[in-house]
C-alpha cells in the first residue's frame, strides 16, 4: 500500500489529475494504475502500467504527448528511473506528439529508456531529432 500524497491518492486503480496538483510533487505510481491528464473534460494523456519483469516496467502511452502532458510524462518516467527500474515505453495508441515532446523522448532515450510500438510518422520524427 503506497501512502497518499498530496491532494491525492495513488493507490487507487485510476486517477484523474488536475496537472497543477502535479507541477512541485514527485510521483510514486504502484503497478496497475493509470494517470489521466485532462483538458476541459477530454483526456488528452493516459499513462498506464502495464507489466513489471526483473526491475524492468513496462507503461503504456495513450493519446498526445503534447503541452502539460510532456512534463507528466517526464516526471513519470522519472520516478521510475530513480527506483532503479529499467523502463520501456510503448507508443503504440499515440495519435500525437508536439515538439516538446519529441525532444523530451529523446532525453529519456539518452537516460536508456526503450520506446516501443511508435507509428511510422512519431518514429521518423524521433529519428530526425536524433541525427
């Protein structure tokens, strides 16, 4: 049982976060459980924890990597990576990524972390900020 935090709980099995309850906190994420960043009603990022192997977790990104959902996700992967954890990302159900976003991935790409399942478009665009 992980103790609450904050203005919320993390130890329920979905979580609807208002991103300013996020802006000066660190996040501790137990497996299973989903972050939804929302706008106006419209989830725009989900983070999800799909699979947790030999200090290796795996989480799923659904939706656009864009605007206050970069830095979710950064302080997400984050908290993992400074577990010890060994994280891979899997793009597969992501319909957008802005620039910030691209650049963020290409940070925690540095920081060894796998991004899997990107689209063909989101993948080429990784490349060219990569070379």
């Amino acid at each position: 049982m992980v103790a609450p935090r904050r203005a919320f709980q993390v130890d329920i099995s979905a979580i609807n976060l208002c991103f300013s309850n996020l802006a000066n906190s660190s996040i501790s994420i137990p497996f299973g459980t989903t972050l939804a960043f929302l706008r106006a009603g419209v989830a725009m990022l989900k983070i999800s924890t799909i699979e947790r192997m030999y200090g290796t977790l795996k989480i799923r990104i659904d939706g656009q990597i864009s605007g206050e959902g970069v830095e979710l996700l950064l302080k997400t992967c984050k908290a993992y990576l400074e577990e010890g954890l060994k994280l891979s990302v899997d793009l597969e159900n992501v319909s957008f990524v802005d620039r910030e976003g691209i650049a963020t991935i290409r940070k925690l790409k540095k920081r060894k972390v796998e991004f899997t399942s990107a689209s063909p478009f989101i993948a080429e665009q990784i490349r060219k900020l990569n070379s």
